[in-house]
C-alpha cells in the first residue's frame, strides 16, 4: 500500500512577502512558490515548452510588473493563478501545480513522489 507523501516544511510565513517567489530542489524535485494578492501557489519549476528551469537569476520566476511567470529561456507568460500559458510557444499548456499550505505561520508543500 503506498502512502501519502507528506507535506515539506519550505520556509517561515515572513521570508516571503507578498509579490516574492522562492525556488528550491527538494528530494530532486525543482519548485517555486509564490505569495500573489494575499494566497500562495507552487508549480514545479518546468517550463512546459523545453522542461528548462523559469528564472536565470535565483527566486526571479515573475516578469518586471508581478503580473505573470514568466520563463526566462523564451519569454513565455503564466497566469500566477492557474499557471497556464498565455502568451509563448507553449500557449495553452499549463505548469504543474503542487499542493502548498499555509499553517503556524510556516509555508509546506507536499510533493508528489512521482515528481
């Protein structure tokens, strides 16, 4: 019987401030989280187009104004809500969500162990 993965402690609530985006590799698995409009969201870090990492510079996953992701490696845009494409050669398909929490004032994000 498999179980199910438990959640990963990220980071505390106050390292990540609202518009700010945090990567990391945990257990070979590359994501970011982001705080947007008061809510978190994670996605593996994977552009759907090449399967490269978003950002050149590390925690960078979002364009100048903070509206989309954007993918570094060809300009593609992401809505932050839903991760999908708007704007790229990947338009339409969708980076892959992952489950985040918000609780005792620490950020968790449970991995798939398929990841």
């Amino acid at each position: 019987m498999l179980s199910s993965p438990q959640p990963t402690l990220l980071i505390r609530s106050q390292e990540l401030e609202e518009g700010q985006s945090k990567g990391f590799i945990i257990n070979g698995t590359n994501l970011f989280v982001l705080r947007h409009q008061g809510n978190l969201v994670a996605y593996r870090n994977s552009c759907p187009h090449r399967k490269v990492p978003l950002e050149w510079l590390p925690d960078q996953f979002l364009d100048y104004d903070k509206q989309f992701i954007q993918c570094a490696t060809h300009g593609a845009l992401f809505t932050i809500e839903q991760g999908l494409c708007i704007s790229g050669p990947c338009h339409q398909q969708s980076l892959t969500s992952l489950y985040v929490e918000e609780r005792d004032e620490k950020i968790y994000c449970t991995i798939p162990e398929y990841s």
